[in-house]
C-alpha cells in the first residue's frame, strides 16, 4: 500500500532528514489547465502522507502562470476534488499569479549578477543551428518517458554584444531570459562546492544543470517560468520535502542550482512512480474517463477511486 511505499526508504536518509527538520512541510501543486485523474490523486496523496508521518504540514499551491490556459472553473474543479479525497491543506492558498513581484525580484537578483541574457531565437532557429554544428538534438523531448527537455540551447544570444541586445529589445524583438548555464555554475561551486541534494530514497545525488543547457527563466511577456517559479514558491512557503512523479526528477538538477543562486535552503526530494492504464500509457489530462469529476459522477466511492490507484 501507499504507506509500505512512503516506508521503503533508507533508515539512514530518514534519520538525517529527522535530525535536519523538526517537521517535514510538503505541498501538492497543480495547475488549472484541466481535470484532475487519477495520477495526480496519488501524488497529491503521496505528499500529504509524507508530511503527516513526521506531523508535519500539507500545503497547497494552485501554479496558474500559464494564463493562457489556466482557468478558474478548473481551479473550482480542483480545489472540489481534492477535497473529496479528504485532503486538508492550510489557508490561505498560494496562487502563483499574486505573486508576480516575488518572481520578478529573483530575476532581477539574476541579473545584477549578470547571469541572465535575451535570446531572440526561435525553437525552428534553434534546431537548425544544432544540425548546423553538426550535433544532433540528442536531448529531444523524449514523449514515452515524459522528459521534457527539449534540445540543448546552443548558446547562439549569449555571444552577442551588449549592444545588440539592447537594439534587439528596443526594436520590440520577441526573446526570452535565458541563465547562463556555465558561470552559475561556476560561481556556486566557487562558492559552496559541488551542488548535491538528498533523495530520500537513493541518498545523496550530484547536481549536474549542465546537462540542460542556458535554460529559459522568462519571457519578454511572461515574467517567470516553470523553474524559476516553483524555486522561488517553494522558498517562500518553507517547503523542505518536494514529493515529485519520476517524470519530474531531472528538472531537480536546475532547481538545485537555482536554490543556491539565491540563497535558499536546499530541500530534500522524494520521487514516487508514475500511475499507468492497463497499457503502460501514463494517465493524462486528456483522458476524460480517468477523471475524479467523472469518478465521482459515475457515482464511485473514495474506496474504490483509491483501489484503483493502487492505494489499498
């Protein structure tokens, strides 16, 4: 059950993240572009559990900087769901769109150390400087297993002079913020040494961001992005236990590293396995008939929504 699998960990990692923390403080973190399935039920599960085996806290974040498609009946949605499943979760509940001004001033903080650049190229353009330099996309989105990083960013905006940079922008060019991969990571180590997080399942892990490239921070138009917003809200709500699907694993190495550009806690991590059909395909938004809103219509309890996610 859920409770052998939050167990099956290593005594010695328990005991330092114990020792390190008074109480674990975990959060779920959905985002209202759709209806909630089944996988995201176990996830949000899974983090509340974690934090009520030290007596910790269970926090909610509703990520909605994609306004695009974000939508409040979907938050509606979500926030009926989850407490359906009897989960609890402190008020108030942390919007990432109230809380713009937090982003913006981790970025500026970037900045002024001179880590952030415009980059006016486009994904087409991007390939194609790849195949130009004759090295395939071998980090292109794997779809099977969920990754989601794209190909490496060659670094093609960083070389500008600043001059051009500066006409660019002011010409009104569509760019977005991209980290300087390398000097951050120079000047953490410089710093505080090799980054490393603790998994609680598999110890200590060396972080290596390099392997994704000069990231994307912000747009010209969209004041953050996904890694630069969850380091900053998982900051401000002192969270020191992210729960994550093994999809998510690899974006740790980047938020490694953006906790130690500005200054934050390093949390520990704790990655449980992805939910499946009878297929092997991971359950998606799209799959409306996996829904907890059509569950719970076709008049399913929260006994049998929990054996078919395996909880029982």
């Amino acid at each position: 059950g859920t409770l052998a699998v939050l167990r099956r960990r290593p005594k010695q990692n328990i005991n330092r993240a114990m020792n390190k923390k008074s109480a674990i403080v975990t959060r779920f973190a959905p985002s209202p572009t759709g209806h909630l399935h089944l996988g995201h039920a176990y996830s949000a599960w899974f983090a509340q559990r974690a934090a009520e085996e030290s007596g910790g806290r269970f926090l909610l974040r509703i990520e909605d900087i994609d306004q695009t498609r974000c939508r409040p009946e979907y938050e509606t949605v979500v926030l009926d769901d989850l407490a359906w499943l009897v989960l609890t979760w402190e008020e108030p509940v942390r919007r990432q769109s109230d809380h713009m001004a937090d982003y913006q001033a981790a970025l500026t903080k970037l900045e002024e150390m001179d880590l952030i650049y415009p980059c006016f190229c486009s994904r087409k353009e991007i390939r194609a400087e790849i195949e130009r330099i004759n090295e395939a996309p071998h980090d292109a989105p794997n779809k099977s297993n969920g990754d989601k990083r794209g190909p490496v960013y060659p670094g093609t905006c960083r070389r500008l002079y600043q001059d051009d940079r500066e006409m660019r922008v002011f010409a009104g060019e569509a760019y977005a913020l991209r980290l300087n991969m390398q000097k951050a990571i120079y000047l953490v180590e410089q710093k505080r040494g090799n980054l490393s997080w603790l998994d609680l399942d598999q110890g200590e892990q060396r972080a290596t961001p390099e392997v994704f490239g000069d990231v994307v921070l912000a747009r010209k138009d969209e004041p953050t992005s996904y890694h630069l917003s969850v380091t900053v809200d998982d900051a401000a709500q002192g969270i020191n236990l992210i729960t994550r699907g093994e999809d998510l694993r690899d974006v740790t190495h980047v938020h490694c590293l953006l906790q130690a550009l500005l200054d934050f806690e390093t949390p520990d991590y704790r990655f449980h396995h992805l939910l499946t059909d009878r297929d092997g395909k991971r359950f998606a938004k799209r799959d409306k008939s996996l829904t907890l809103q059509t569950l719970r219509e076709e008049g399913k309890s929260l006994a049998e929504v929990k054996a078919m996610a395996k909880w029982a």
